[in-house]
C-alpha cells in the first residue's frame, strides 16, 4: 500500500512540475533589449482605457470610438499581464525609429450622436488611455474638461484629437517614450461644435485624428531605462521612506518585548518560586489547593473541538507566511520591474501553489499528533479552506467585470489555465504535502498527563472573554503597520508603485513579532484565571487584526480614495474580505504557535520526578 501510494506521488508530482513550467513560461520574461536600425517601424500596441480614480476597472481601448484597423490583432500576453487586465492589439500609428514626423494624419470619423455622448461620458469621468511601447507603457488623458463660474456655469468637455509622441533612443534601443497635449487644442464634444479638423454635417460630427512623433537622443543605457519611468509623474510618484510608521512601529516592538520579557518573567519566577516548593512532587502530585496557572496542568494539554478546522488555519496560515516572505524577498532581489505588467500577480499564483505542500504538511503533522483519524477529510479541508472563498469571490467580480465589459474579465483560457494550476499543481501537492506529515508526524510531547473528566472552569471577570481579547490582540498588531497600511492600500488600489520592499520586510517582521508578544501576553492571563481552553483563543487574539484591516478598508474606500461605482466597489470589498481573511490566517498560526511554545515551557518548567 505504502510502495502504491509513493509511486502514485512520484507521477502526481511529475505531472505538478510540468505543469509549473508551463506556468513559469507565461511569467513575465525579462526586458531584453530590442535593436532598431534606423527606418524600422516600432509597433504601439493600444491596450486599455478606464476611470482615473478606479484603477480596477478597464476597457479595452478599442470600446471607444476611435481610430481602428480593419483587422484587430493582439498581442500575446503573459498570464501576468492577462491578470492585470491587459489587452494589446496593434494600432494605427506608423512609428519608425528614428523618423520624426509632424501632423500625420492617422483617421477621419464621423461619429454618431451616440458615439458622442460616449466620449462625452468617457471624458466626463476622467477616462484615462494606455498605449504600449516597446514595454514601455504611455499614459494620457482621453479628453479635457473645464468646470468653471457659478452663475453661469460653464462646463466645457473636449476630446483630444492630436498627440505628440516624444522617444527617447540611445543608440539602437528605445529607452523611454510618452504622449503630450501641450500647445494642442481640444476638439468640442458638443452638437453643432467645430474646430480645427471637424466640421458637422449631416451624418454626425467629422474629427480627424493626427499625431506627431520626436525622437530624441538619450544618454541613459537600456538597462537603467527603468529609472526613466520611475521619474515619469503622470501617475503619483514612487512612494518614499516613511519614517513616522517604521519609528511607530519600533516603538510599540520595544515596549511589548520590553513587557513580555521583564515584567511577564518577573511573574512567571515569582510563580516557580511558589509552586516549585515541594521538590519531591510530580505534576500530577501538585498541591491542588493552590490556585493559578500550575492548577490546571491536567486540563491545559486536553486537545480542542474542531481539531480538524484548527489544523487546517495553521497549515494554511504557515503556506501564506511562506508565501509573503517569498514575494518580498523576491522583490528585494529586483525581480519586479516597475515597468513590467502583472510580474508580483504572476509570481504570488506560481508560489500560491507551490507552497500547498507546505499546507498539507502543516495541517496533516499537528493533526496527527492531536490524535485526529480522518486525515483524508483533514488533506480536502485544508486544500478548500482558502481556495473556495477564493473561487466564491471571484466569481462575483468576474462576473460583475465580465457584465460591464471590463477586461479585468478573465477570458476562459485563463480560467482554465488557473485552474489547471489548482487541480494539478495546487491540490496534488496539498496530498502529498499531508501524506509525508502524516508519517512523519511525531507525538505532542505534553509535559503533563491529562486527566479524563475535564476541570470545571471558574466564572471569569469580563476583561478575560474572548472578546475583549480579540480587541486587544487585533487592534495592537493592526497599530503596529496602520501607517504601512495606507501606502499598501494606495499601491494595491491606487496609482502608487511600491519600492521599499527592505521597509516592507521590516514591517512584516515586527506585525509577526508583536502578533507572538501580545498572544504569550493573554495566553498567560487565560491560564492565571484557571482557564484551559486556549488553543482556539490563542487563534483568535490576534487573528482578529484582520477585522480591523476590513475596517480601515471601509474608511479607506470613503475617505481616502476616490472609487466609486458597482465595478470598483465589488472588487474592493470582495478583495478586501480576502486581504483580512488571510492576514487573521497569518497572525492567527503565529500566535498559536507563540502560546503553544510558551505553556510548553512554563510546565517543563514545573520540577518533576
């Protein structure tokens, strides 16, 4: 049976691995650079248009009536780049490297009544357009518009019908390009408007669409071109140190180690002082008529209800430590380019499954050890604790994205492709993951034997429930990265691009610390009041930041960003249910583990023959 089962692993496995690669290969590649020879055209992809202030919600450019081939052609993109809604296909614009031109005429249109008030409306919501490059991005607004007076009010929309595109070259490559309006006048988007270009006739109103293109020489190597777009303000610019959050956050470490180790070890000497007077006894020789902590060491190791459900959050909270950790570390190893599209989205799907078996090895160890028999349904639990509300969520925002024509709608390649990545990466090695630590799973290692009839818990002042717990234990983590957070949120939903990932390493690494010292802190409290039942406390104290992650959320969403409408707000909330669900997973293993570590060594502690 055991030769069966290591041989069906072997080819699980086989199969998980060339299913990686092939998922590794739709990574997005490193910019190579691309030689020109002067004259050689340069394709501009057109790739999606939306609102300024909801940058999840996108179009693909070509929903608004504008210039057009007659045959579109798209891009191959990586899944990465799929996920970021991206959606390339070839434009009109006939650039050349190193070929200035001024005022080509690009098309003649004769829009519609309706085709107007679509630009109109486009405009109206601050729709910005991005063009692709040479994998450089370009950004620019679809149109202007002016509200000015109040009595009268005059509002003013129009479209751009003129673009001025500005390359810079050094030598044979392409180091950075962008679009400019400046000295350009916008075409009135109003019945019985005309300006340069456009006149009204019975069909609808004419605009013609021109552009310009400059090349200019650039000193700067195409392997710094990076740099180039980091400089680059039409979005906001690079985010820098914050020191107010980090000195916060050092401050709040220093005073919770500072209370755990020397005002919490003053009172656990003072307690083996008192409780190991008689040198003679065992542990379970223990004076009972003593109260505290030392009074339940016949109850303290009894195992948890739901012993499945609490291995499965630790196995799948140790996967999304894991998880994190490698995402930053590979951002402080520069493998994200700022100008690349979808690079982190890519890697955190890769990584999601390849550390399942660290779920499955986690979840299926513990239980064991706890003495759980279906660890069959344990493996499936653990695979499908994240994994369904992840699917259930999406489902609803790709729906929703899928309703209004946004291409943040994934297409059914990708959805098959992902899921392919889940049924035979994802799960296989969740199984194989549970099936090594369940058979290398060792014994609990109590110091202390438990008794068969449970002790009876006393009556418990009100500051020791679990709820008061879970709002000291979540809100001094959520404290500890408040500040962090914002530029997180500003980043994920916002214009921002993140850079100090060495800051977000730190960051992480305090949340963990003061997730442990503020778990140790109330296990012990717990304990003193000769309560026992810590095991699902101990998750739940500190897995309760991400409730108030969910909270800054809401006021983050209504007072410090400018989404607005059915697409942003369900990709929002839906995501951000998800953002706090796996930060209590996180912070919840941590302080299991924390308190877990902690009661094993203060009963240890006790002298025993």
């Amino acid at each position: 049976m055991t030769a069966r089962l290591e041989h069906s692993g072997l080819r699980v496995a086989g199969r998980s691995m060339r299913l990686c690669v092939l998922v590794l290969c739709l990574l997005p590649h490193f910019c190579w650079a691309v030689s020109y020879k002067k004259g050689d055209p340069v394709t501009l992809y057109v790739n999606k248009v939306g609102p300024y202030h909801n940058p999840q919600e996108t179009y693909h450019y070509y929903t608004l009536p504008v210039c057009r081939p007659k045959e579109i052609h798209h891009k191959a993109l990586s899944l990465g780049e799929v996920l970021d809604g991206d959606r390339m296909a070839e434009s009109l614009y006939n650039i050349r490297f190193r070929e200035s031109t001024e005022r080509q005429a690009l098309c003649k249109l004769t829009l519609s009544e309706k085709e107007v008030d679509q630009l109109r409306e486009a405009v109206e919501e601050l729709y910005y357009f991005e063009f692709v490059l040479d994998e450089i991005p370009i950004w620019g607004f679809v149109g202007y518009m002016e509200e000015s007076g109040f009595l009268p009010h005059s509002h003013k929309v129009g479209l751009w019908t003129h673009l001025d595109f500005n390359i810079e070259y050094n030598g044979d490559s392409v180091i950075f390009a962008n679009v400019s309006v400046k000295d350009v006048k916008p075409e009135p988007l109003e019945e019985g408007g005309a300006g340069h270009g456009a006149g009204v006739g019975s069909g609808g109103l004419s605009i013609t669409h021109t552009y310009s293109v400059r090349w200019f020489e650039s000193t700067l190597p195409h392997s710094r071109r990076a740099e180039r777009l980091r400089d680059y303000s039409f979005f906001p610019k690079t985010l820098e140190i914050h020191w107010l959050s980090i000195i916060n956050s050092l401050v709040l470490v220093v005073l919770l180690l500072g209370f755990v180790i020397i005002i919490l070890m003053r009172v656990l000497k003072n307690d083996f002082a008192r409780y190991n007077v008689e040198e003679d006894g065992g542990c379970d020789d223990l004076d009972q008529g003593d109260n505290g902590w030392k009074i339940i060491h016949t109850d303290v190791f009894r195992f948890p209800p739901y012993k499945s459900l609490l291995c499965a959050v630790l196995g799948v909270g140790a996967q999304f430590l894991t998880l994190a950790t490698g995402i930053i570390v590979m951002a402080l190893l520069g493998m994200f380019n700022v100008h690349r599209h979808g690079a982190i989205n890519s890697a955190a799907i890769v990584l999601y499954a390849l550390t399942s078996c660290v779920s499955g090895y986690c979840s299926c160890s513990f239980y064991t050890q706890i003495q759980g028999q279906r660890w069959v349904w344990n493996i499936i639990l653990t695979s499908a604790l994240f994994s369904a509300p992840l699917f259930f969520t999406w489902s609803v925002v790709n729906s929703v994205h899928w309703w209004s024509g946004s291409t943040q709608a994934l297409p059914a390649t990708t959805v098959l492709l992902l899921l392919g990545a889940w049924v035979l990466v994802g799960f296989p090695l969740t199984v194989i993951g549970g099936i090594v630590g369940k058979n290398r799973a060792g014994n609990f290692q109590a110091p202390c034997r438990t008794r068969n009839i449970p002790r009876q818990i006393p009556q418990q002042p009100w500051y020791k429930h679990t709820a008061v717990h879970m709002a000291i234990g979540g809100f001094l983590p959520f404290s500890a990265i408040s500040v962090e957070l914002y530029y997180i949120f500003a980043t994920a939903w916002g214009r921002e691009h993140y850079t100090l990932y060495g800051i977000l390493l730190c960051v992480f690494a305090i949340l963990v610390s003061v997730g442990a010292c503020i778990s140790v802190a109330l296990t012990y409290f717990l304990l003193s009041g000769e309560d026992y039942r810590w095991w699902w406390r101990s998750v739940l104290s500190t897995g309760s930041t991400g409730i108030f992650i969910f909270l800054y959320s809401l006021f983050y969403y209504h007072n410090r960003s400018n989404m607005s409408g059915l697409v942003q707000s369900v990709e929002f909330f839906g995501y951000s249910l998800l953002t706090a669900f796996v930060f209590s997973l996180m912070l919840g293993t941590v302080s299991f583990w924390a308190s877990l570590a902690f009661i094993r060594y203060i009963y240890r502690s006790l002298k025993m023959d």
